[in-house]
C-alpha cells in the first residue's frame, strides 16, 4: 500500500500554491485524482482548508521537489520516518452482537479442546467472555451444555487468525482451519 500524507488535501494546496509541479505528480503523493487536483488549484473544491507543508512535517525534502518540478515523468517519494506505526489494537472488553453471544461457549470448547495449557486469562481476552463461564464449560455444568459444539472462534468471528495463530505457536500444536 502507497503511503500518502497525514493530511493530503492540505498538502496538495501547499503543493499547488508554492510548486510548479503538474497536477498529476501532486495527485499521485497525495493519493487523489488528477481531476481533484485540478480543482482544488482552481478554487472550486477545499476552500477554506489551511495548507501543510510537506517539507516543514518531515514528508517531503526540498530535493525531491526540485528534482520533480525539473522531470514531470518523475514522482514525488514520500521521506522514511523511524517513527513506528501505531498499533490499532482497541484496550477493553469488545461488545459481541445478540445473535453472536449464543456462539461464545462454542468457540471457548473448540479452544479448551486444542489449546488445554492455555491460561483462562488469554480465553477471556481472546473471546471476551468470564472465567466463570470457562469453568463450566470444562467441568460440562454450563446451563446449555448439551449443545454445545466446538466451532473455531476465528470462523465465529471472535478473534481474528493471526491472535489464534499466535496462542497455537505459544501453547499448542499446528493449527489447523
């Protein structure tokens, strides 16, 4: 995936209003269309966004833009940041939908069964459910125990491959979906 600026409609504005590069090399860094770009120099479109400059925010070198302004064939290349990305990983309990909440113990018995060394903590955070209802799953006291089927929470949609991945690399044999 091409990586585009923070801000790319405020960075074609900064490019448009100081550069004499063409539409389509602006178009291509920021990840618009050529005809968006045209626009916005026209003033029809992103009227009253403040510019950003690329060069100031550590995307773009003074260089580059030279370089390009001289060959409209060449494309702007965004600078490497050692800046690490993010992880998008959401703190606290996720909400299961209604109509999900009935699959929860046939997901924790798939897991009981393929992965017995693995703590209740890491079920609870995998599946979001209570150690309470892992109990009496493994001890088979659970209120709806007779129909409950072991189904991979991956397929029920309450962990994504890489999580359960990576619990079967840590606790147990190779998975197998």
């Amino acid at each position: 995936m091409k990586k585009i600026p923070l801000m790319p409609k405020a960075t074609a504005i900064w490019l448009i209003e100081n550069t004499t590069l063409s539409f389509e090399q602006i178009a291509n860094f920021v990840g618009l269309h050529k005809l968006e770009i045209q626009a916005i120099a026209d003033g029809e479109v992103s009227i009253g966004i403040l510019a950003r400059n690329p060069i100031e925010n550590g995307e773009l070198s003074l260089d580059e833009i030279t370089k390009c302004e001289k060959n409209e064939k060449k494309e702007l290349q965004m600078l490497k940041t050692n800046v690490p990305k993010p992880k998008t990983k959401t703190k606290g309990a996720k909400y299961t939908p209604l109509s999900k909440r009935a699959d929860k113990p046939n997901g924790i018995s798939w897991i009981l069964k393929n992965l017995p060394d693995l703590p209740d903590s890491k079920i609870c955070k995998l599946i979001g459910t209570t150690k309470g209802t892992i109990k009496s799953i493994r001890e088979r006291s659970h209120w709806n125990s007779q129909n409950i089927r072991s189904q991979n929470p991956f397929e029920l949609g309450f962990c994504t491959k890489e999580e359960l991945e990576e619990l079967f690399k840590k606790y147990g044999q190779k998975l197998d979906t």
